[in-house]
C-alpha cells in the first residue's frame, strides 16, 4: 500500500497509544502489595517496549509502514 506520511504517523500514534494501555494493565498486575512501585514501573516500561516492537514489526510485514 502506498500511504501518505501523516496516515503513517497516526498509525505510529495509534501503536503508542495501544502499547501505553498495555503496559499500564501490565503494570498493574505485576504490582503487589507490601512491593516497591518501582519494579511495577519497569515492569511496564518493559512490557511497552515489547508490545511496540511486536506492533511495528506485524505492521512493517503488512507493508503499512
């Protein structure tokens, strides 16, 4: 497919924003109660990064990006 620069970016935005929401639910799951915030934080923070990655990945196979 053959997109322009701007439906690009807001497949970007959109990959961001759904890798944000995943990572706060994974944050919030690996928190336990009594445990530092911290470990949740870099949890998610990870689960972000992973979750981006998999996204630009399917989407570069796809031949959207």
């Amino acid at each position: 497919m053959n997109l322009s620069l701007g439906v690009k970016a807001l497949i970007v935005v959109i990959c961001a924003l759904v890798s944000t929401i995943v990572a706060l639910v994974g944050g919030f799951l690996s928190h336990t109660p009594g445990a530092r915030k911290a470990v949740a934080v870099l949890f998610g923070g990870g689960v972000f990064g992973g979750c981006m990655i998999l996204c630009m990945t399917v989407l570069t196979a796809l031949g959207l990006l």
